[in-house]
C-alpha cells in the first residue's frame, strides 16, 4: 500500500492507536482494522545498535515509533515485510554529512535513502544554513529555529539535525579578513553560538582549513565552545591541517575541548600523504591519554582512501587571506605569486603529485572536459603545465573548482574504522542518478559510504564485525549528539529502521563512475513511514528537523 495514503490525515488517529495498543494489548478491535500496527518487519536478524550480537525477532511500527520488538509478534501489520534472512538495523545516523548542500534542488535526498541513511547531521567543517541569533547579527534574524522551520516544510527524505559552524559565525561577525576577533565581536560570536544551542544545534563545527574558519586562534575556539559545555555537546573539527602537522592539530583539538570542557569530535580523521601514515600509533596514544584525563573524545571517518575538498585547497591558506577575488588577485601578483606557487607544489608533492590530484566539479562550461579527470593527465593531454592550468581553471571558475585528493593508507582506514572510539560518516552530499543534482563528478561516498563499510569492511576485509560496524553507524553517533530516541532499536524510539542482506550489501558508486545507487538495502522506514521498499523508493518524504535537547530530540 501507499504509506502516503495513512498521513498525514490519518497520523492523529494512529498516534492515539499506537498509545491505545501499548495500553490495550490483546483488545484489537479498539485499534485500526486494517491491522494492529501500521509495518511489522518479521523473522530478520534484528541488531539493535548497541554493539550486541543479532537476535530474531521482529519489529512493529505504529504511528511512527517502534511500538513492540520480539518474536513472533501477533498483531498483523497494515503493511508486512518478510526480512527472513536478513539484518534488520536502526537507520544509519551520518554523524558528518554535507546533504543539506543541494537539499533544496531535490529534497527527496535518494543517494542517501537508498544508503540506509535517516538521519543527518549538517552544518559541519565551520559551515553552517544559519547562525545564531546574536545582537549583532542582522539579516540572520530566524537563526537556527528559522532553518529548523525551513527545513520541516521542505519535507525531506531524511531527518536533519545541524552543529552551528564557527567559520559561518566568525564571517558573519568579523568577516573574511585574517585578524583576531576583537573582545566585543568575541562576546557576539559567542552569544551566537549560545542561541543556536537554544534553538537545537547538537554541537559546533570548525573548519580550520577553509577561510574564514582558518583565521580563529585557539583561544577563539576555546570560547565560542564554552556554551557546549553544560549541554555535553560536541566540538567537531576539521583540524587546522591532517598531514604534516597533524600531530599538532590533534593537541590543538584536544586543547580545545579541553579548554572548554566539552566532548571533542574529530571529524574524518586521517594519515594524509604517504610519508605521515606512521603517525596513526601517535594519533591514537594521544586520544588515549586526552581519554585518560577524563575527555570525551572520539572521532569519524568515511570508507574511502581518497578525499574531497575545494581545489583552492591545495594553495596556502595565508594566500586566501580576505575571500575570492584577494586570492585570485595574488595568483598574479608577481610579489607573492612564487611563494603560492612553491608551496602549493610542496602540498601537490605530499600527495603524490599531480596524478593524485582528481577534478570532480567546475563552474564554468569552458571547463566540463576537466571533470572526472586526473589534473596530471589532463593537463598532459592539452600540453599545458598543471600548474598553470589550475590557476586559469580557478580564475575562470572564480575559485569554484572540486578536487578528490588520492593520498591515505588501506590499513590505516581498517584501524580507524576498528577503534572504540571511531564511527562511520559520509562526509559526502546527497545526489540522485537522475535530475537536478546529477551534477559534477562527486566523491562516490554521498553515495556509497554506509553500503561500503558494510560490504568490503565488514564482509570482505572483516576490520571490524556486522555488530559493531551498525553501532558505529547508529546509536554510537546518535549519543555524541544527545540523540536519545534514534540510533536504536527498542520500543517507544522513533521508527528510523533499514532492513539489509549482510551477504550482498555492496557500494557501487566509483570515482570514475560515481552515479550509482548501493545494492543489497530492501527496505528503508524514515519516522514509521516506509521510504525505501525491495529496492525501489516509495513515496515517504517523512524526515524533520532534530532539535537537540528540545524536549525528547526527534519530537516537535
Ligand atoms: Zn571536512
């Protein structure tokens, strides 16, 4: 049946069911005729996001919540699914997602559903739709309960929750120079920070590789982090640098938190470019130690040895000091034009050279052969030296160019993905294989990242078991954000379930072919109502916004 056509008109009449059912059990007739629940998903393999092994049993679903788990539930569904033979999980929280970029072009967010995904979390590296409220920032009067607002009436696919992210906050406040925030812009800022708590954030993000984010000392972050503290709400960051000073980074993340005395998240953590890979022995000794001393530490990591970022990346950040057109102006200016050029070259070495260097999007038509290409042959192939080339690119493109970067180790990325402390994220946006966000040649992960732990980590490589693999996908980063009815499966949590076939689960988007939809996932339910089913997408637009700490986080 159409789950379209039991809400929204009917969801009052099944809400006060599900509350009658849990009261009244074993009197049918006072619950809906067409069935004693709305779905009951029967005879799977159920792991219910802790880390424990799998049992059989099954699972009912009545006005959006989990109304029973166990065997041989007797009230019949409205609708049955037949999941014999296979894992049935809480739906996968990505604790790092960038699906809220092209949400607005195409809510129903089909790479994600069809990954098992329902529920995100956005506003990451420094980046956030909104700030907060705060006296000073005009123009941002709705805040964070103004972008929750938005995003209900969109009607998403998935459930969203966002950080607030401190480069969004330091742009709107100091904006895009590098100078130290002043004492008054400090207290905004944090004001800032305070209100998108009040509203609902689940933590804040920093991006101390991207401007303005870059140009915040620690001091800074120490106290635009404090309001997080007596929420225990995260810090996460996209460190200050992740190759040759990442040792340095993590000390500076860990200061951070430590200064504000709130839990640190690290986002994607990584060993970039071949000569730091053997610093992934320091990196865990001193999560541990930091542990130790009583911080709640912890971090994330997408299933891909590559990474994405913006092409600008590559350049020096003092380069970019000031936003666009300062950064485009100094390519040229023969004052400091061989000193970008030198360094940018050290950076394109560290990884690998130019061959490592992918182009996944540009802006500017002139360009579209470049993309899905790597940089070295590209260049190679119109007799143009790579260099040169990617500062005309980035002139034409105004900046604007997408770049996949091949430079992390395979065992490195198992141990990660295995540590207590580590769990799965995408890092990725939300596509579809057809329509307005079929664009670019994005990082395959917005479309294969959960499918693939799944399949090459837990299957293939077996880093790390099917149990513990679905807590770091559910209930592990639900708790960083104080998720508390998602990420599980139990009676009384909101119905956010997947059912999968451990045996077939597979990724299928690739670099070269990115446009793939995952195999192996039959049934997704996003808030009770079914999304996702043997395969095909059913009609379910039933995501929300999650306002953390708002009395029962999913609820409105
Ligand atoms: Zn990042």
């Amino acid at each position: 049946m159409n789950p379209e056509r039991i809400n929204p008109a009917r969801r009052d009449v099944i809400v006060a069911g599900a509350g009658s059912l849990l009261a009244l059990a074993g009197v049918p007739s006072l619950v809906r005729q067409q069935g004693a629940h709305d779905l009951v998903i029967r005879g799977g393999t159920v792991f219910d996001g802790t880390g424990s092994a799998g049992v059989e049993a099954d699972v009912a679903i009545s006005g959006g919540k989990i109304a029973q788990v166990g065997r041989r539930l007797a009230g019949r569904g409205t609708e049955e699914v037949d999941a014999r033979g296979l894992a049935v999980s809480p739906g996968f929280v990505d604790l790092h997602s960038h699906g809220d970029g092209s949400m607005d072009d195409d809510p129903r967010m089909e790479s994600l559903v069809r990954q098992g995904i329902t529920t995100i979390v956005v506003g990451q590296d420094g980046s956030s739709r909104a700030a907060g409220n705060g006296q000073r920032a005009a123009g941002d009067s709705a805040g964070f309960s103004g972008m929750f607002a938005s995003i209900d009436a969109l009607r998403p696919s998935v459930n969203i929750a966002s950080m607030i992210g401190l480069g969004t906050v330091r742009g709107r406040v100091v904006g895009a120079d590098d100078r130290p925030a002043t004492p008054d812009e400090l207290r905004t800022m944090a004001a800032m920070v305070e209100a998108a708590l009040a509203d609902g954030a689940c933590g804040a993000s920093s991006g101390l590789e991207y401007t303005p984010g870059a140009f915040a000392s620690t001091e800074e972050l120490i106290a635009l982090c404090k309001p997080l503290a007596s929420r225990r709400l995260p810090y996460a960051t996209h460190m200050r640098n992740e190759d040759d000073r990442l040792l340095d980074s993590i000390d500076e993340s860990i200061a951070v938190a430590r200064g504000a005395g709130c839990p640190l998240q690290i986002s994607h953590l990584k060993t970039q470019g071949p000569r730091n890979w053997s610093k992934l022995d320091t990196v865990f000794a001193r999560v541990e130690t930091a542990a130790k001393a009583g911080l709640d530490i912890a971090f994330d990591r997408y299933p891909y040895i590559a990474y994405a970022t913006g092409l600008t990346n590559l350049f020096p950040v003092w380069s970019r000091d000031g936003g666009t057109d300062a950064f485009l102006a100094r390519l040229s200016d023969p004052g400091v034009a061989p000193r970008i050029r030198s360094e940018t070259l050290a950076k394109v070495e560290l990884i690998g050279g130019w061959e490592n260097v992918h182009i996944s999007s540009v802006r500017d038509s002139v360009d579209r052969a470049a993309e899905g290409k790597r940089l070295g042959s590209y260049a190679k192939s119109i007799s143009v030296d790579p260099y040169e080339l990617s500062v005309a690119m980035l002139g034409r493109n105004r900046g604007s160019i997408g770049m996949v970067g091949f430079a992390m180790s395979e065992e490195n990325l198992d141990r990660i993905l295995a540590h207590p402390r580590g769990m799965v994220a995408s890092d990725g946006g939300s596509f579809a294989i057809e329509g307005p966000t079929r664009r670019g040649s994005p990082h395959p992960r917005g479309l294969g990242t959960f499918p693939r732990v799944l399949g090459r980590y837990v299957r293939e490589r077996k880093a790390l078991t099917l149990e513990m693999a679905i807590h770091k996908m559910t209930a592990l980063p639900a708790s960083r954000i104080r998720l508390t009815d998602r990420g599980r499966i139990a009676a009384g949590l909101a119905a956010d379930v997947v059912v999968f076939n451990p045996a077939t689960i597979a990724d299928r988007a690739t670099f070269e072919e990115p446009f793939q939809y995952p195999d192996g996932i039959s049934v997704v339910v996003v808030n009770g109502a079914v999304a996702l089913r043997e395969g095909q997408r059913a009609s379910g637009m039933t995501g929300r916004a999650i306002r953390i700490g708002q009395g029962g986080s999913g609820s409105r």
